[in-house]
C-alpha cells in the first residue's frame, strides 16, 4: 500500500487520541495526549528504494523507529517502539509496511 508516498511528515494517533512521541533521552517513544504541535510528535517519511510499499520513519532526533523483540504489554500482539540509529542504511529492522484495516492503518515491520 502506497500511503506515505506523497506524504513528507507524519504524525500518528492512536484511537485513544494519545500522539507517539519521541522521548527526551532519545531512544524511548511514548504516548502522550497533549502537543500534537511538538516536534517530537513528527516523523519525516523516506521511501524504500525499489519498494513502495515500504517506508522509514525518522524522528527529531535523526533516529528512526524501531519495533524492539520486547512485548509492549503483557498479552498484546505489538512490540515496544523504540528510536535507533541503524548500523547501515539498508536495515530492513527500521522498515514499515503500512497496512490499511478499515478506517485506520496499522504498520507491520519484519
């Protein structure tokens, strides 16, 4: 799915209308209600080469998001987030799919 293709900077929300935002220690992402103006809340969108359907997500901190091996919450399906700076540019661990489930897209990552 090409969603981010047009888009330069994103933002994203959950349904609890709480934004994703980049902590100060620079590594932990957060949740927060408040400041969806902050910088920390946006993410500038690079396409993969040769993959439309894939993108990378950088922070304010010229780190990109990560799904770490640890479970967000216990039971829960998703991983913990997390910013890094990738060994080499192609490191397919900062690489998103973004997939389309009714009104809302959910992002898979390998």
């Amino acid at each position: 799915m090409e969603f981010f293709n047009e888009a330069k900077v994103v933002q994203f929300k959950s349904h609890l209308d709480k934004y994703l935002v980049a902590d100060d220690d620079e590594e932990i992402v957060r949740q927060s209600g408040k400041n969806s103006a902050s910088k920390k809340v946006r993410r500038t969108v690079e396409l993969v080469e040769g993959n439309p359907h894939v993108t990378r997500l950088k922070g304010c901190h010229g780190k990109y998001l990560t799904a770490a091996d640890v479970p967000f919450l216990f039971g829960i399906t998703g991983k913990k987030v997390l910013q890094v700076v990738p060994a080499t540019k192609t490191n397919i661990l900062v690489e998103w799919e973004p997939i389309k489930e009714r009104y809302k897209v959910k992002l898979r990552t390998k």
